[in-house]
C-alpha cells in the first residue's frame, strides 16, 4: 500500500504543477534574481556561485530568491529545520521556485522523511538539477521500484560521472533488478574511483557470492571488512563464503564478528582467546593476534585488556585509526596504564592531535615521570607550537637524566635560543661538542649563534670545523668566506677560496671569487687564469669577463681589454662598470693633440683681445661724435642770440 501512496503523491504533485499559473509575478528585479539561481549550473565553481549569491541578494532582499538563499546558508551551517522554514517561505511567495522544493526535499530525505522528500522533490526535478534525481532515486530504491531508481541514478551519474556513491548505488538498483553484468560494471566503475568503498566491495563480494565465485567473492570481502570492520553484513557473507570454502575456523570467527554466535559442539573446550591472542602477539603475528583479540571482545565486549591488546597489534601494523578507537574504549572501561597513554598520544602525535598528545604524554610523565622517550616527544611538541618556556622546562630536565648526550645537549641549546638565551644556547652547544668533537650540526648551529652575537673570530672557528667534518659545505663555505673578507683575512681567503676551485673545479664562480683575491692581491696573472678559466666554463659570465679586461687595462693589453668589455657588456648590458672602463679606453686612444690645443687656445684669446678693443674704439667713437653734437649745439645758440639782438 505504502507503494501506491508514494506513486499517487508523485503523480498528484505533477498534475497540480502542471498548466497552473499563479496571478503573483514579483517585481523584474525579483524575477531577475530567480531566473540567475535557476541557470546557475550544480556544477559551477565556487567563485561563480558566490559572485551570483551575492548578485541574488542586491536584486531581491526580501524577495522569493532572497528567502531562497537565507535557507540555503541555513542549509550550509547545519540548521536544517531554520533551512526548511526559509525554504517554505520561498514557496508560499512564489510556487513555481522549483531549487526551494528540491532542497527541501534533500533535507527531508537526511532526516529520513521519505514521504515528504518524495513530494517535494518530484517539484523540484523541474529545476533540471541532478540533485534532486540522485534524492528521488534513492527513494525509489528504497521502495524497491528499481526501474525508476536506474533511470534517475543514471541522470545523478551523467552529472557527476565521478562520485563513487552514485555509481555503487546504481550498481545496487541493477543487482536488485537482475542486471547482473551491469550491476558489476558499475561496482567497479565505483572501485575505479574509489577502491576503499566499503559499500561497493561489500556489493561486488555479495554479487560475486551470488554467482559461485567463491575465492573471488572472499577476496571483496576481506577488502571491505578492512575499510568497515564494524559492518555486520560484511562479516556474516564473509562467514558464508568461508563456509563454502571449508574453513571452519575462519567461518566460526566472521560469525562472531557477525553477532551470530558459532556452532561448537559441546565437548569442545572454551578457548581462551586472550592467552592465544597473547601467544600470537609475542611472534609478531599480528594478523592472528587481532583475530584472536576480536573474537574476545565478541565474548566480553567491555574487556579493557583484550582492547588495548588489540589496539597494540593494530598500532603494530599500521591500522592507527583502529587502534586509537580501541584505546579510547578501553580507558572507558576504566584501563589505565602509562604504556596506554603513551600509544594513544603516538597515534595523536601523527594525526597532527598535538594538544590531546600533549595530554596523553603528560598522564605518562604524572605515572612515570622516568619515562625519557615521552619527556622528549612532549619537549618536540612544545617546540613546534612555539611554547618555548615549556619546551626548555623539559629540555632542561632530560640533560638533568642523561647529562652526557649531545643530541640532548644541543636540543637544550636550541631551546635556549628560541627563548633568547643566547650566552646560555651557547655554552649548551660548547657542552654538547666536548661530548662529541665531531658532532656537526652543534658546530655549524654555534657558529651561526656567534655570527649573530657578533663574534666573528669564534664563529670562523666553529666554520672552519665544520669544513674540517664536511668540505663541500657551500653554507659554512660561504659564511666563513664573509668573515674573511670582512676582516681583511686576505691570505686565508685565497686559501679557502683555492680549496672551493679544488672542490669544485666546475664552478665558473668559484674560479670568479679566486681571480678577485689574487687581482686584490696584484698578482695579475694568477687573477687572469682564474677569470679565462670561468669564462671558459661560462663563456657569457659577464662579471668574469668584465674582471678579466679591467686586469688587461692594468697590465696595458687594452685591444684585449677592449674585447674582453664588449663581450662583458654584450653578457650583461645592464652591468654598468664595461660601459664605464670602455669609455676610459675610448679617451686614451683618442686624445686631443697638444699643438691644437695651443693653437686653439692662441687664436681664442686673439679673438676676445678684438672683442674688447672692438667695443672700446666704439665707445671712443661715441664720445667723439657726442662732443661735436655739443659743440654745434653752441655754435647754434650763439647765432639765434646775435640774431636776436
């Protein structure tokens, strides 16, 4: 009955959804808004869903699309009820908003009301979003109307070709149906993308079973058990097909492991598993050890011992998810040990847990405060979250238990200069080389730490030991090289730097550095075979080349030098110095004759001796005329004064 129900909801909500028109259109904005949420693509990456989200809101606020989106963020924050009310809202303001009824129906699927997930999601399948098919068809399989189920697993598998749910579901709706060659084909479709999902290997096992590939069948299983030990289901067809197989034993054990309790006759003996499991776990046979320890826990599932045993051998073999969930059961059945406590913070201590390792290692060191590997691993973890006042407080008292080792020693100085103590961090380095006069890290960490301080002459000790311990240090090489050419060591330079050509006769720049030391030193030639042996390696080395044309203009070679600067200044054009020395050259190869000079010179101060009398025989002239102006001027007083008398 409850079938018909569910078809006759489906086909009323298609006939009331069909050839209805609602009087209320909204606002152009509105129906702007809804139109981009109904084109926006499932499939469309998160920027281009966030720039149409907030699009959305500026359009219609208060709208059908903005209660819409208020349900979705709801939706995301996990408040799926608050989702649900936005999502009504969003229909009672426009009906035909087809993404609110399919989210709807999506959550009301999660909260397993298959019912109201049908309704709404049948309205919601309009909207063309393979979503809602994947919904709709899960709750056809679960009402065992495989046929639909296939045809809408098969649109939710065309949209998302890679989820491995999807396809072991299919695969599942296609065994059901009796598509057998199908149902594998999907099966393995899932495994392909996914080879730990439990569900399609428990599927495949189960259709494997089926078909009398027993060996087949149990090799699924035991895969699947492996990535869901907790599945039931799993366990008792692994029982079934060990059965088939004549396994008695292993059939007895899935049983256990299936809650379905073994046959045993009555005159066999009970077995102590935990004893077996015990023997096992001695030899290091953990695969047998966990068998033994499980079928323990199917006798007493509260026994404290029989799971931290069983966590150890997980632990043992790599199975750390496992194996912390049997030690936290096992401190809830009240087992406390620091060995328990110290595995567990292991586990944490890998997964990146560093606070609930920082708890465990700590129970450890309260119950046994000896306990050095623990000291040690808690000193680590304070270092690296930066807790450096607790990282020294335990440094310090691990080179309280073991004073003479010199990995604790230079972990303490390490500490100290994390904490700034620097006078401290390095008499703990001093302390740990006279443990150890050959323990590199603590001399190139002190020579770093008095670099830093400022102690040139000590940190070039502590670099010429790590040279003496590994020469091809180009760190330690180059710092000690630093040093040198600060303080003028200029002897000691060309030393080091002739062993680094040694080292590395290859080295275009290291042959470089050695003709700059001896060209310093004015010893040209040596500076001339070091730097045509770099260019040789190196033949567009612009520095080199450069180098070598300033030691020819020195040595007066200047056509080579002139050659050597082009080629410089064609390596390099932004290398300013070729430009400059060739300049140089260009005003000694062409200077001003000395005669022109003088006949120059002669004839521009004749020609300033004209300029001068020039203006001085136009100012005579001047005054001349001015005066017999003046004179005639008189001449023509005197006549108008006779005249008029």
């Amino acid at each position: 009955m409850k079938r018909y129900a569910v078809c006759t909801s489906l086909i009323a909500v298609t006939l009331f959804a069909t050839g209805f028109t609602w009087p209320f259109q909204g606002s152009n904005s509105c129906r702007d808004a809804k139109r981009m949420i109904m084109e926006l693509s499932p499939t469309a990456s998160e920027s281009k869903r966030a720039d149409t989200e907030k699009r959305v809101i500026e359009l219609c606020p208060n709208g059908a699309a903005g209660h819409f989106l208020k349900g979705l963020q709801l939706e995301r924050s996990g408040n799926a009820d608050a989702a649900i009310q936005e999502y009504r809202e969003t229909l009672t303001i426009d009906p035909d908003f087809y993404p609110a009824s399919g989210n709807m129906g999506l959550l009301h699927l999660k909260k397993g009301a298959s019912e109201e997930a049908a309704v709404e999601l049948s309205a919601g399948l309009k909207a063309g979003d393979p979503r809602y098919n994947a919904g709709m068809a899960r709750i056809l399989a679960q009402k065992k109307l495989y046929q639909l189920a296939i045809f809408h697993y098969n649109e939710a598998v065309a949209a998302f070709p890679d989820d491995p749910a999807l396809h072991a579901e299919l695969a599942a709706a296609y065994q059901a149906s009796d598509s057998i060659q199908k149902a594998e084909q999907e099966y393995r479709k899932a495994l392909a993308i996914q080879p730990g999902n439990a569900s399609a290997r428990l599927g495949l096992g189960q259709l494997l079973l089926t078909n009398g590939e027993t060996d087949k069948a149990v090799k699924e299983l035991k895969q699947a058990a492996l990535a869901d030990p907790g599945n039931k289901e799993i366990h008792r067809l692994l029982a079934e097909g060990y059965a088939r197989k004549g396994d008695q034993k292993n059939a007895d054990y899935e049983r256990v492991l299936a809650g379905i309790a073994p046959s045993r006759p009555e005159s066999r003996p009970a077995v102590d598993h935990t004893a077996l499991g015990d023997e096992y776990k001695k030899n290091k046979d953990y695969v047998m050890a966990i068998s033994e320890y499980r079928l323990r826990l199917a006798e007493e599932p509260n026994d404290p011992v029989a799971m931290q045993r069983l966590g150890d051998c997980l632990l043992a073999s790599g199975q750390d998810e496992e194996a912390m969930r049997y030690y936290r059961e096992a401190l809830r059945n009240k087992a406390e040990n620091p060995q328990l406590h110290f595995n567990l913070a292991t586990i944490y201590e890998r997964k990146a847990l560093l606070d609930e390792a920082v708890v465990e290692y700590r129970q450890v060191l309260t119950a046994t405060p000896d306990n050095e590997e623990a000291r040690q691993r808690l000193a680590d973890i304070y270092t690296l979250r930066g807790s450096f006042p607790q990282a020294l407080d335990q440094y310090k008292e691990l080179v309280k238990r073991k004073p003479a080792d010199p990995i604790t020693q230079i972990k303490l100085a390490r500490a100290y200069v994390n904490a700034k103590d620097l006078q401290a961090a390095a008499d703990a380095y001093e302390a740990a080389i006279k443990l150890d006069k050959d323990a590199l890290e603590a001399h190139r960490e002190l020579a770093n730490l008095q670099k830093k301080r400022n102690l040139p002459e000590e940190a070039a000790k502590e670099y010429q030991e790590v040279l003496r311990l590994k020469k091809d240090d180009n760190e330690a090489r180059t710092a000690l090289t630093a040093i040198y050419v600060k303080n003028k060591n200029y002897d000691q330079l060309a030393a080091l730097l002739k062993e680094g050509v040694e080292l590395a006769p290859s080295d275009p720049n290291a042959h470089y550095k050695l003709g700059l030391v001896y060209e310093f030193k004015k010893d040209y030639d040596n500076a001339t075979t070091e730097y045509q042996e770099a260019v040789k390696l190196k033949p567009d080395h612009a520095k080199a080349l450069n180098a070598m044309g300033r030691v020819q203009m020195k040595n007066g070679r200047i056509a080579e030098a002139k050659a050597s600067l082009e080629a410089a200044r064609k390596a390099d054009p932004e290398l300013e110095e070729p430009t400059v020395l060739l300049s140089n050259i260009k005003d000694e190869l062409t200077p001003e004759p000395r005669s022109h000079r003088k006949h120059y010179a002669s004839k521009k101060s004749k020609s300033s001796h004209k300029v001068k009398k020039g203006k001085k025989g136009r100012r005579e002239q001047a005054s001349a005329g001015e005066g017999k102006k003046s004179k005639k001027s008189k001449k023509s007083k005197k006549k108008k004064k006779h005249s008029d008398e």
